[in-house]
C-alpha cells in the first residue's frame, strides 16, 4: 500500500468530516458492482479504517450491513472478504429469480398506469444512452433502477421484497463473474422488449422475456477462480471531499 496514496487519502477525509458507515458501505457495494472488488478480496478493518479515516468500530458496522446485503461474508476471528458465491449458490439464485421476477412481471402486465410506464421507459432509454456513450457504471444504474421499481411496483408486496433482495444478489454475481474481456452485460432490447409487454398486458409473453433475459446473463458468466490480490487503497481510497463534507454538514 503506498503511503503517499494513504496520506492523500486520510487529508482528503479530514477535509469536512469522516466518512460516515453509510458511505463505506456505498463505496465498497459500488466497487463490487462496477468489478472493481472480485469474489474473495480480503477486506481489513485497520485499511478500511485508513482509506476512510474512521474508527474500527465504524468500519465494523459497515462490514456488518454489507454482510446483511451478501456483499460481504463476515466470519468469527478472520478478516472480511467480498462475497464468492459457488456455482451452485449462483444457479439457485438465479432460478429462484427467474420464478420470483417472471410472476412480478406477469402480475403488472396490463396493470400499470401509463405514467408508470413512461417513467419506466424514461429509466431503459437513459440506460441505452449510457450504453451507447460506455458509460457502463451509470448503464448498471439504470438497470438496477429498472428492476428495482419492477419490485416496488410489484402488487404482491411479498414478492416485491423478495424481489428486491434477489436483485442485489444477482447483480452482485454477474457483478463478480462477468467474463474477463466483456464490457458490459447490456443485452440490446431486453428491457424495451419487456416494457412492450406489460403495455399490452401480455402475462405470459413478460414472463417469458424476464426467464430469457435472466438466462442470457447467466451465460454471461465465468465461475472459474479469480486473483482477489488487490489494492484497496486505489479502489477505495478515491473519496471526495465535496461529497463527504455535503453529507456531514
């Protein structure tokens, strides 16, 4: 670890403040995201306490919510680790949100306002444009927004939850085993193609589109091993000033 790296670091988070848990877990869920942290990348509280300029007892309770979100595994007397899914969990959670998303869908077909939809379709066109202008971070955005306000719109609240919580847990795998070399893990005209069927209220034909899509992106990935050797002073260690002092004040 570099310590002219850590110093700029440390300064830049005296600056307006500390970063609060929230913000450690934000930035480390980001990073996971964005395929920054692979599966298996050892997390320390002393580092995380350094990047951050927090106390253990602050990186603790990040670790801890991230746990709550499997983004973590946390384990008695050893060092945090990003989450590293096995195959099997992978194809578990995978079939489980095929059935939990494809009956959402099939429950909003034809149900939604057209306010809804509008917005909807507002949220797969600004993905689209990111995709068109690589912007791949602010792309997984819109599309976890996509899916997000699938579930919250979800006339089952039951099924929205468990919705919800599949989201992050797939978006985390594909996150963590998408294949070396692969920009994105856009499929051109999934989510347009699903919104044309809620519009026309057609049941089975959203449910079919969310199983394809789902499908499609488990392809996507590799569930081979991966070097979890990383520096995450750099990964971690890019913290704004601007953005913590906005968030103590």
């Amino acid at each position: 670890m570099s310590s002219v790296l850590q110093q700029e670091v440390l300064t830049k988070n005296k600056v307006g403040g500390r970063a609060s848990d929230q913000q450690i877990v934000d930035k480390v869920r980001k990073a996971v995201l964005t395929q920054s942290l692979p599966p298996g990348t050892r997390l320390p509280e002393v580092t995380l306490g350094e990047i951050f300029g927090v106390s253990r007892s602050v990186v603790r309770k990040a670790l801890t919510r991230l746990d709550a979100e499997y983004v973590v595994t946390q384990t008695p007397n050893q060092v945090a680790r990003v989450r590293a899914p096995s195959i099997e969990e992978t194809r578990e959670t995978f079939a489980a949100r095929r059935l939990v998303e494809g009956e959402v869908v099939a429950l909003l077909a034809g149900h939604l306002k057209t306010a809804q939809l509008e917005t909807l379709e507002k949220v797969v066109e600004m993905e689209r444009q990111a995709h068109a202008n690589r912007e791949e971070p602010v792309r997984i955005e819109h599309s976890l927004a996509l899916h997000h306000a699938l579930a919250e719109l979800s006339p089952n609240r039951v099924l929205g939850k468990m919705l919800t919580d599949l989201i992050l847990r797939t978006s985390i795998v594909i996150a963590l085993y998408k294949r070396d070399g692969l920009a994105s893990c856009y499929l051109e005209g999934d989510h347009a193609e699903l919104l044309a069927h809620l519009r026309a209220g057609e049941s089975e034909a959203a449910r079919r589109s969310v199983a394809d899509h789902l499908q499609a992106l488990e392809g996507l990935m590799d569930l081979g091993a991966r070097d979890a050797r990383i520096d995450l002073m750099s990964i971690l260690g890019r913290t704004d000033a601007a953005s913590l002092s906005k968030s103590t004040n």
